[in-house]
C-alpha cells in the first residue's frame, strides 16, 4: 500500500498488486457568447460584460451568466445550472426554457421570466428597470425585493412561496397558484 499525492493526504489506495491510476477531474468550458448561439450543447455560457447574446434552444449544462450591461435573450433554451445575473441590462427568459436551478437577477436592469419552468427559485433584488414573471411553473419560490422599475407578476404556479417587499412601484399581479405563503406586497395576487 502506498499513499498518493497531498490531496489525497490521508487516503490509502490498497490495490495488491495493481497500479492505482488518478485523473484530475475534466474542468467545465466555457462559452462566450456576443451574437447569437443555436441549438448546440455546451458546458457554461457567459455573456460578458456590454455584450448581447441570444440563445435559441441551446442546452447549457451548467451555469449561464450574465455580466455587468449585458443583454441576454434566452428562448427555449435547458440550463441544468443556474441563470445568474448581476447588474445587466436585460435578462429575458422565455418560449418553454427550462432551468433546473434558479433564476437570479439582481442589481441591474429589466428582466422577464415567462411561460418557462424554473425547477429552483426566481429571484430579483436591486433591479432598476421594470420586471415581468408571468406564466411560469416555478419549484421553489419567487423572491421580488428592493426592486425600483415595476413589476408584473401573473398566472405563475408556485411550489413555494411568492413573496415581494420594498418595491417602488408596488408590483401587481393575479392568477398565481401558490402551494406556500402569498407574502408583503404579492399578498393578494
């Protein structure tokens, strides 16, 4: 017996006779996207920082992210991660996507999430411009704070709970179906 490398401190391989083999594990790629990207699967997409990108039934499999000034437009894409945005300039998701984690969009400025299943939360925090949630079967809960644009949040089907607070305007909304609480300001949608 014989031990393997400092990462491995502590971990005895036992192999008899055998030779113990260890590869480190395949690093994700990831894909800069200015322009438009189709029906192709890649790792991890990232929008970079004032660039535009459209995605068109393209499956990510795993985060897609949005920088500072950036535009995405996303419509029947699968992200089996996570759509995280943090101050760009538009964030829509629509047209059937599906997104296995959540959609986080904070500290920037319009977004809309519609007619899509997000298996996780939608959460928008911080945004300046006005926001739509509309249509959607959401896993988790959706989550609208702080946010200075407006919002409309109507016809969604929510496992969790659908909760708003500090929003200026107040967001409005009807029709959702929510299996938690109905919180502050989406307390009657």
């Amino acid at each position: 017996m014989r031990k393997i490398g400092s990462a491995l401190a502590g971990t005895v391989l036992g192999l008899g006779m055998g030779t113990a083999v260890l590869t480190a594990p395949a690093l994700a790629e990831e894909r800069t996207c200015r322009g438009t990207i189709g029906a192709v699967t890649l790792d991890n997409v990232r929008v970079p920082q004032g660039a535009k990108c459209t995605l068109k039934g393209t499956r990510i499999k795993g985060t897609l992210k949005v920088e500072k000034r950036a535009t995405l437009v996303a419509r029947g894409v699968k992200v089996v991660g996570n759509v995280q945005a943090e101050g760009a300039a538009r964030v829509t998701v629509t047209a059937g996507s599906v997104v296995d984690g959540s959609v986080q969009v904070k500290q920037g400025g319009a977004a809309t999430v519609e007619y899509s299943r997000i298996k996780s939360d939608i959460q928008f925090d911080a945004n300046g411009r006005y926001l739509k949630v509309n249509g959607n079967r959401v896993g988790g809960s959706i989550q609208v704070v702080g946010n200075r644009g407006g919002a409309e949040i109507r016809r969604n089907k929510v496992n969790g709970n659908l909760q708003c607070k500090e929003n200026r305007p107040a967001p409005t909304g009807s029709g959702n179906i929510v299996g938690g609480n109905k919180e502050g300001q989406c307390r009657r949608f």
